[in-house]
C-alpha cells in the first residue's frame, strides 16, 4: 500500500456533513446520496438541506452526485460550563 492510500485508510471513518442540494429533485437526490453512502440523519426539504454522516473518503463522490449543491462538514462547538472561568 502506497503512502497515499494507507493515510485515506485512516481518514475513511465517519463524519458529519450538511449538504446543500437542489430542492426541486430533493427526493431524488436524497436517494442518490444515500446510494453512495451517506446515512441521513436530517432532512429540510424546505430548505434544500440534509444533514447525515458518510466515510470520510466517500464526500467526492457525494460531492459528485447530481442535485448536490455543497457539502459542508459538521463544526462541532464545545462550550464550557456556565460557571467556568472566563479565558
């Protein structure tokens, strides 16, 4: 296995990601995302967004997917308590 390949290995767990796609084929394309991997954790239709997690070398092909606008990984934001002191 070349350098390249094992580093994709251990960059391939899941992560969380919104997606921006076309909200007139909204169903198609949640079909089609979830076909190359993603697990749909949220839909708004509305919106034209969805939110799931997918192997982290598996987001060009979503990104790839016809209807698929953008695609965004999750930024998790961690707060401290309301009592901690202020940095």
């Amino acid at each position: 296995m070349s350098g390249d390949a094992m580093g994709q290995a251990a960059r391939s767990g899941p992560v969380g990601v919104i997606l921006s796609v076309d909200p007139d084929r909204f169903a198609q394309v949640v079909k089609a995302a979830r076909r190359v991997g993603l697990t749909v954790t949220g839909e708004q239709q509305i919106l034209g967004a969805l939110s799931g997690t997918i192997a982290e070398d598996r987001i060009p092909v979503l990104e790839a997917v016809d209807g698929v606008e953008s695609v965004d990984r999750e930024q998790i934001v961690r707060l401290p308590p309301p009592d901690a002191p202020i940095q």
